[in-house]
C-alpha cells in the first residue's frame, strides 16, 4: 500500500506552513519496522513544481510531479491525481486542503473518482498498523475517528513557523510524469479547463460618454 500526498496544482495561496504540514504528517506513516512508501504528488508549471519537490525533500519525502500548462478546474485536477494514485497504487491520498481553495472540493471529488472514503478537516493524525486516528474540526467540536482502509483525508495542519525559505532550484530527484504515461488524454482534460478570465472593460472616452448622454437630450429648436 502506498500513501499519496496530493500538494495540489499551485503554490499556497496562504502561508507555506500548510504545505509542510501536510508533508510532516505523511511522514508519520513512515515509521515502523515495515513502513508503506510515501510519494508526494504535484501537478502544474516547473516554478511549483520545484517548489513542491524542495519542500517535500526537506520533509524526506519522495516526490513526483505532472507537467501541466493548462488551468483546469477541480474535477480536472482531481482526474490528474486520480490517475497517479491508481498507477502507484495508492490506498491513502492526503490533501493540503488549507493552502487553496479548490483543494476542498478536490478531497470529494479524489472520492469519488477512486471509490473511497473521505473525511475532510482533519487536524492531527496518529497511524496505528492499519488504522489512521484522525481528529476533524467540526465547528467547535473535535471528532475523533478511527478510519479503516483506503481513504482521503483532507488535512488542516500547518508546519512549524518559518522566517523566509531560499527561492528552490530544479529538481533532479523528482519523479516526472505526464499524460500520456497517466493514460489521460489531453483533449478530453482539457474539457475541464478553465474559462479564460474577462479584462476589464477599458474606460469610456469623452466621445462614448456624449453619446450616451444625448438621447436624454432635447435637441434645440432652430430660431
């Protein structure tokens, strides 16, 4: 069994402690005298990538990462991870679902496309063999719950503080992938591409703003 760790498709909109976060907890699972592989998984542009694959280094863990110039929506990117986790055969997915936004919706939407249990807002996790105890925010109320096989647990941890982290450089360790290797089509994901957001409308001139105003105008009568 392998626990995947899905850091998502771009950098932290937030602080870069939930990333870590995510990745400390993974670490976890690696301890034991038979403990299951641990792979990192990032999708987007090299600038994250690279950052993905220093920061899951510093946490030792391995890390693969899917090229991808295009801008998809949640269910586009969940595709793309799907298609990881079944080629690495991954029972446990873990998801930074804190940094961004549509990293919520991406712990459903891994669910369901891989036919597995999810529990969302998972503040602190304590494998035990082949139970994960995982704490969830409810609103004010601390759940508790033992989860049994495969599942996504999106996690709400943060790191350890930190001042300010070196600018990373390429990665050579990182496993890179793309897809034709996942077996995605390109044409198909890019169905789930995001609309290309609207400029904004360039400000109206002096000669749009007369012509606007001149039906409310009563013209003159000639002397």
């Amino acid at each position: 069994m392998t626990i995947a760790v899905w850091l998502g498709s771009a950098a932290p909109a937030r602080t870069i402690r939930w990333l870590d976060g995510v990745l400390h907890a993974a670490g976890k699972f690696l301890g034991g005298d038979a403990p299951p592989p641990v792979l990192a998984v990032a999708a987007g542009d090299a600038t994250w990538l690279d950052l993905a694959a220093d920061r899951a280094s510093r946490a030792g863990i391995p890390s693969a990462g899917v090229a991808l110039d295009l801008q998809l929506d949640y269910l586009g990117w969940a595709q793309v991870m799907a298609a990881v986790a079944r080629q690495i055969n991954a029972q446990t997915i873990l998801v930074d679902e804190a940094s961004r936004p549509e990293r919520f919706p991406e712990v459903a939407a891994l669910a369901e496309l891989l036919d597995l249990a999810q529990l969302t807002h998972v503040v602190a996790l304590a494998p035990d063999g082949g139970v994960i105890h995982a704490s969830r925010a409810h609103g004010n109320v601390l759940q508790t719950v033992r989860v049994k096989g495969p599942a996504v647990l999106g996690v709400r941890i943060a790191g350890a503080p930190i001042d300010d982290y070196p600018t990373p450089t390429p990665s050579a360790s990182m496993r890179r992938l793309d897809l034709a290797s996942l077996g995605l089509d390109p044409v198909v994901l890019g169905h789930r591409a995001l609309p290309p957001r609207a400029g904004q409308q360039p400000r109206r001139t002096l000669e749009r703003v007369v012509e606007h105003l001149a039906v409310h105008i009563v013209p003159r009568r000639g002397s």
